[in-house]
C-alpha cells in the first residue's frame, strides 16, 4: 500500500539555483511521502527549461515510480542531479506525470 498523499500547495512557490530563480508556481503539489518532509512538484511548464539537462542517473522509487533527474545550471555553475521528473509514476503518483521536483538540500524551495 502507498503511503503517498498530494495535495494543492497552498500559495505561491519558487524555486532557485544559486540565487537565480528557475521557477515559479501557484499549481504546486505538495507531496507528503511516509515520514519524509513534503517536496513540492512544479508543474514542467513553470520551470525554466533552458537551465535542466537530462542526467544518465535514474529515480527510481517504491511508492512514486521511475523516473530521470536533471542537472540545473546556475549563475555560479551546474549543479548535479538537482532535480528529478517521474516519467513512470505508479498509479498512486499518476498526478505527479510532467511535474518537476528538487532536492531541497541543492536548491532553495520555497513559498514566497
């Protein structure tokens, strides 16, 4: 059974690499996984997509399925594998299709 909830994040959220923002959203998702802290999903189109380039690892994931990550290029250089996009979601996670998410700890996610 998936421990996996979604819901509409509330607001307004940006995303930033090295002070640069990438990204800005009022149709997050906020995405709650076991006892994990929540990531928030960009809708792809509210990404920048001239900083992503496709990185060779793979996202791989029990309760969200599979997927690829990017590299985010920044002011300040790219910065590895920063984010990630499930391209075969488990039913569970269908909704979370052509959404992007970050690694909090490489990039600054936040409701501004």
């Amino acid at each position: 059974m998936s421990q996996l909830k979604i819901y509409p994040a509330a607001g307004t959220w940006s995303v930033r690499a090295n002070g640069a923002v990438i990204g800005e959203s009022t149709r997050a998702l906020e995405v709650l996984h076991r006892d994990y802290p929540f990531v928030i999903y960009f809708p792809r189109e509210d990404i920048a997509s001239a900083v992503l380039d496709p990185s060779d690892r793979q996202f791989v994931c029990d309760d969200r399925g599979e997927g690829e990550y990017f590299h985010v290029s920044s002011p300040e250089g790219v910065i590895l594998n920063a984010g990630y996009t499930l391209t075969a979601p488990t039913e569970a996670a269908a909704q979370l299709r052509g959404y992007l998410a970050f690694d909090a700890a490489k990039v600054t996610v936040e409701r501004i």
